[in-house]
C-alpha cells in the first residue's frame, strides 16, 4: 500500500508536462530587446542562446537551469538581467517542459541531465568561453549536481533542495498530505528514484558542490515555505569553495522584492481558486493582474550574485592538475628514459591531454601516435611513463 501511495504521489508530480498556463501572461526575450537563438539538442531539448547585443560581451557564458513549471519563460526577468551586464545566457526546457519534447518530466535528476547537456551544448558552441550554472529551486538542484559531472567555472543556486526524496516528501506535504505519512513514503521515493536512474537519482546536491571544488554560491530566503532552509543545499552544504546568502525575509523567490513575492502569492491566490471563477473573472483577475510587480528584481541580491560571478577566474584545477603532472613527467624522463628531445615532447603532451577527459579523442594525439608506432624506439621509454602513473601523486583530474 505504501509503495502504492508513493508511486502515485511521484505520478502526480513527475509524471506530466509542465507547460505555460495559458490564463497567465509571460515575458519573453522582446519585452527586453534581447536577441533570442533558437537551439536544440538531442530528441528532446529545446531552448534558447539569449544576448544583449548592445551590452559588451565579456566572454562568460550562463547556463540557466529552470525550477519546476513551464521551463525558463518563467524566468525571463532574471535572463535579461544577466544578458543585460554582459552575460550570454544559454537556457534549455528540461525534457516535458514548454518548449522541450517529452511526454512528462520523469524525475528530479532530469534537470541534472538537461544542465549537463547544455554544458556540454555550451562548450561546444563556446569553446573560449567560461562557463557558469545558475539554477532556482530544482534547477539549483540540477546546477550543483552537474557541477560534480562538468568542468564550469562557478555555480549559484538559489533555494536549492538537497535530495529528490527529501524534496518529494516536503512537496507532497505542502500540498496535504500528512507530515508522518510522507516521512513514511520517502524511503518509497528514494526507490522509484533508484529504479528510474541508478544510483545518482538519489544524488546530494550539498554533497555534490562541495565534491566539485567549484566556487559555488548558495543562496536562500529565510521564509521560504517551499524547500526550507533547514533541510536545503544552503544548510547542508559546508566547505571552502562553498559561499552562501542568507535572504532574510525572502521566501522562495529571494531574487525578488518582498513586495514581487507577495505579489506572487497572491497569483498563486487566484490559481487555487480559478475552478470556482466564472469566465469574466478570470478575465478581470488574470488580464488586470500587474506581472511587471510581481517578478521585480531585488537589486541588492542581484548585484551579490552578479559579483560572486565576476569575481570567480577561469577555472584552475585542470590546468594546474596538467602542470604538476608535466613536471612530474619530466622528471620520469631525465630518470628513466635519459632519451631524445622527442620522447621528451611526447610526455608533456600526454602530460597535458591526460588531465583531460577528451585526450582519447585529440587528433594531434591520434597523429603522433601514428608516428609512435613507426618509431619503435619509443615504446621502452613509454612503458617507462605507464609505471609512473601506478606512483604519480594524487592530482585532481
């Protein structure tokens, strides 16, 4: 019965769309002047490359995860604002979302999944660029796991849950079911979580940022009655590369003005009882309703999170990483080979390429390996190299 309840429960949430109310007004990228660039990636994802073409363009680029809903429209206040201090902002639907595919959202790592995807869109498309997560709610969620899967170059979440289960139990509360069932449930979830993705669908935001090394800003409101600050990324997240914002007063929205968040709780007043209005006043609530005043920004948390971005270098580890091993290489080969310069070349490119994922893949390795094995000679110095790497210090790749 249990499992039963649970599975039904994670139905409800996970197992639709989420696409635009069409009751409500959204804001989009001509509201703002800002250039939008339709993108895709794989089967399902679809979003956009957002830019202030009139703003300088400082060469960092944001990949913005969306919370739960209708995907980054939602979130059209808070794109301009970065695309507008110089930022280009690459946003994608999660999968079951607005303008993605898919016949429902499936899980909270989906959002994981989206944001390594558009890291990797990213990467791609800006190869020069820095790379930097912002996330709300399940998107900071989704930014601070994939931050432990990609190199970027820093990460903000905002209201940021820490577990799927956690976050299903808390939810399932907040819309009535009683606190001692859900706790009861939550093992329940954590199996679906299990089953739909292995072992990383009950993954640990906190746990995540602070394996990632990555300077990592958390930001929470106070008040927030949907993930609260107890039991979030924000508490539960403790280390040198994590930087946190306490929003007091805020509630799940702490980039918004109190006044925006009022306005909104009152939005959400009149969804809960759209069922019970006639047409005419829908028409007057929902015509009349003053959205600019509910997604006004608070310039104060804006400018703190602008900040801990523009502060934050290119990324360190994989360069140093490379380095301390080249020196470490060299030093192999005035021991060991005692060979010609260009066995000496060889090891500081496999130096170099080795602290990177995709040396495999590197044609100028592919090419010198060619010549490697029409030179023979190098094979007793290469071994030679392989046994240091049973010895070699414990970098961080």
């Amino acid at each position: 019965m249990c499992l039963l309840t649970a599975f039904l429960c994670d139905r409800v949430a996970f197992g639709r769309r989420y696409d635009k109310n069409p009751l409500l007004k959204y804001f989009t990228a001509e509201d703002f002047g800002l250039e939008a660039e339709q993108i895709s990636s794989g089967k399902f994802l679809n979003g956009f490359i957002y830019k202030n073409v009139k703003a300088a363009q400082n060469g960092k680029v944001i990949v913005f995860c969306h919370g739960m809903g209708p995907g980054q429209i939602a979130y059209t206040t808070e794109i301009a604002y970065f695309c507008n201090i110089g930022y280009t902002v690459v946003a994608f639907d999660v999968k079951g979302c607005n303008f993605s595919r898919g016949r429902n959202i499936k899980g909270m790592y989906e959002g994981v999944n989206t944001a390594v995807a558009a890291i990797d869109f990213a990467r791609s498309r800006f190869p020069e660029g820095k790379i930097y997560l912002v996330g709300h709610s399940w998107g900071g969620y989704s930014a601070l796991c994939a931050s432990a899967e990609r190199s970027v170059n820093a990460v903000v979440a905002i209201s940021a849950p820490e577990t799927p289960s956690k976050t299903t139990m808390y939810g399932a509360v907040n819309f009535g079911l009683p606190k001692p069932l859900a706790a009861v449930l939550r093992p329940f979830w954590w199996i679906i979580n299990l089953f739909k993705y292995g072992a990383k669908g009950n993954a640990n935001a906190a746990k995540r940022a602070v394996k990632s090394g990555v300077p990592t800003l958390l930001v929470h409101g106070g008040a927030d009655n949907v993930v609260n600050a107890k039991n979030a990324a924000y508490a539960l997240a403790d280390g040198e590369n994590i930087t946190k914002y306490y929003a007091h007063g805020k509630k799940h929205n702490p980039y918004n003005t109190v006044a925006a968040e009022n306005k909104l709780a009152e939005l959400q007043s009149g969804l809960m009882r759209v069922k019970k209005m006639t047409e005419q006043q829908k028409d007057e609530f929902f015509s009349n309703f003053d959205y600019s005043a509910a997604t006004e920004e608070d310039g104060e948390v804006m400018n703190a999170i602008a900040e801990f971005l523009n502060k934050q270098k290119t990324q360190p580890p994989r360069f140093l990483s490379a380095a301390a091993f080249t020196i470490y290489t060299i030093t192999a080969e005035y021991f060991y080979c005692n060979s010609r310069s260009s066995n000496m070349f060889f090891i500081v490119f496999i130096s170099v390429t080795a602290s990177h994922r995709a040396f495999i893949m590197t044609p100028f390795f592919i090419g010198y390996f060619l010549v490697l094995v029409l030179n023979w000679s190098q094979l007793s110095c290469l071994s030679q190299i392989l046994s240091c790497f049973q010895h070699r210090p414990n970098f961080s790749l």
